[in-house]
C-alpha cells in the first residue's frame, strides 16, 4: 500500500513486542532494507543481522551513546532531533551520514521548519529527511497541514529521501508516500483505519496453555473478587497467562479464547499468571493443552479499551516466542 515508495519497518520496543531478532530476520526476506528503532540500546541485539540494511534511530544520540553511535557499522544512522544533537554529531563523526526529523506540527521531536530552512543541515549529509503525523488515524485538518509543512521544507533541502508515514499514514494516499514510508503496528496486524481492513492480518497470535481443568457448579464464583457467579454448571479451564504477561486486568469478563474450534469467554477477573475461560462440555481439553487467547489487535482493543499498540507492546517477557504466523 505504500505504492512506489520504498517499506522500511519500525521494530522498536522489542518489535512491539513480538521480537526484534525473528521479526527483523522475516522483514529481511520479505525485502525490507530500512529499519527504525529509538535508541541504541535497541539497535545492538539486531546489529548483527543488518550488514546489507539501513538502521535509524528515532531518539537521534545523546551523550551517553554518541561515541558508541560514530562508531557503528556504516548502515547505523542517528535521527538528529535537535540543534543540539546536530552539533554533537557533527563533532563525533563529521562527514558521516545521518538523517534528520523535522516538527511539522506534532510537537514532539524534531528541529522546526524555520531552523530546518536556516542553514541547520549545511556540513550534514542527510540520508532520510523524515517527519512524523499527529492524528494520521482521524480524518482532519492537521494531516493535509503537516503534508504541506512537511512538502515546504523537504523542496528546500538536499536530502536522498524523505520519509512522512506511518501504518496510519500510508492508508491517508499516494500523497502521503514520498521515498519511504515506515510503517509499525500495521506490520504486526493493527489496522489503524479503515482503509486497512481487507489488507492487513493478524501477524501473531497467543496461546496459554491449561495448569487445570475444572467443575464449577451453578452459584459458585470464579477468581478473586468474586467477580463471576456461575448460572449453571460449567466447565472451565484456568490457564497460565495473565497481567504479568501483559493481558490486563481489562479482559476481566470481557476477553475471549478460543477452545476446540469455538470461541469461549474470559470468566472472572484476570489474575497475575492466572486466567479461567470456559470449555465446551462436550470439549475434551485438559491439563497440558494450549488454549488460543483472542488478541486479534482491532477487537481486543475495542474489547478492552487498551490501544492496538498497548495490546501489543505489553506482551510479556514469559512467552516462548515462536515462528511468525503466515
Ligand atoms: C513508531 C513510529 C513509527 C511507526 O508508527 P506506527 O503507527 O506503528 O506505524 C513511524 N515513525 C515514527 C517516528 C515512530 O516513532
């Protein structure tokens, strides 16, 4: 969907979650050669995997990473922020390539346009020219706003690429595009608009397996707080995930598994390791079998009132992270 424009990935925060080393190797075979995380300390665990890729650093270099930064293989490039960190760079590695954020409107990171347009860049070599949409999931003013600020700054400067969109951003159009775009919770399966339905699906899913298998009789109440009475009798099974795993408290009642082929409800309030879904009667899953828990990204948001990047980025250290889905 991003047309011409070349398909870099954001894999910070361990790629949302999931990974960083099997979701950057995946990338990597699917042809994606450019790759954004924040800071240093993320790029070291992938380094190795890089030598024919370009790697960004969204959070530009700070002083304690700078000399670390100029020293790393040629494909590593900071994102420089700020006046500041432009003259730190410039002292550690003169010469070498970094790209370069522009604030179009977000004010969060990135040199303004008047600095950008005042002489900032000169004695830089600036691979990618980036800047980054506030509101890129909502149809507003501030989108069309950002692109012109953006189109404005990026004709005055000498740059190799520009780079304007997100997983939002990308579904907004062609005009949106430029060289690169950079796309995240879409890559995992989050699909940010609607434009995105029908093209994007799940990357992941997560399974927890059954610590035991019980009756519970009509009246009896389930979990702590006693948050489920049980109308009937019913079986259910208590598996071994829970809000130290990142499946918060707000799936209590609410989320869902799926057991044997059906969908099954959440039942009770989540607990730290701890979640009771129902079984079918007739199902014959027992202790030791895995269980599927619903973390389709757009329904368990709107399920829990988590975003699809909380859902996401909160998945947990204890999983055994297998191979990719599809
Ligand atoms: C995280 C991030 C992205 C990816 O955003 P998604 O909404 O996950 O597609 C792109 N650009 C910047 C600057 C980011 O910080």
């Amino acid at each position: 969907m991003s047309g011409g424009a070349a398909c870099g990935a954001a894999v910070k925060a361990n790629a949302y979650g999931l990974g960083a080393e099997k979701v950057v190797k995946a990338l990597l075979d699917a042809g994606c050669r450019d790759f954004f995380v924040t800071t240093w300390s993320e790029a070291q665990p992938i380094l190795h995997l890089l030598e024919n890729a370009s790697l960004s650093l969204l959070h530009g270099v700070s002083r304690e990473d700078v000399a670390d930064v100029a020293a790393a293989p040629s494909g590593v490039r900071p994102i420089l922020n700020s006046l500041q960190q432009i003259a730190r760079w410039k002292e550690a590695a003169p010469g070498r390539p970094c790209d370069v954020m522009i604030d179009t409107g977000m004010n969060r990171l990135g040199l303004s346009p008047e600095e950008a347009l005042s002489g900032a860049l000169s004695g830089l070599d600036v691979d990618i020219l980036l800047s980054h949409l506030a509101s890129a999931d909502e149809d507003v003013p501030q989108n069309e706003r950002q692109l012109r600020t953006f189109e404005t700054v990026a004709s005055q400067v000498a740059v190799k690429r520009r780079s304007l969109s997100n997983s939002a951003g990308i579904l907004l159009g062609s005009d949106y595009h430029f060289d690169l775009t950079r796309p995240g919770l879409a890559l995992y399966g989050g699909i940010p608009r609607k434009e995105g339905q029908g093209h994007i699906r799940p990357a992941f899913k997560v399974e927890a397996q059954v610590v035991q298998r019980r009756t519970v009789r009509a009246g009896d109440t389930i979990g702590y707080n006693a948050t489920f009475t049980a109308p009937r009798d019913m079986e259910i099974a208590i598996v071994n995930v829970g809000y130290a795993d990142g499946y918060l408290r707000c799936f209590s009642n609410i989320g869902e598994a799926r057991v044997a082929g059906e969908t099954v409800p959440v039942l009770g309030r989540v607990s730290m390791d701890l979640t009771a879904v129902q079984v079918p009667v007739a199902s014959s899953l027992d202790e030791g079998d895995w269980v599927e828990i619903q973390l389709d990204l757009p329904k368990a948001s709107a399920q829990s009132g988590l975003s699809q990047y909380e859902v996401l980025t909160l998945l947990g250290s204890r999983y055994s992270r297998g191979t990719l889905v599809g």
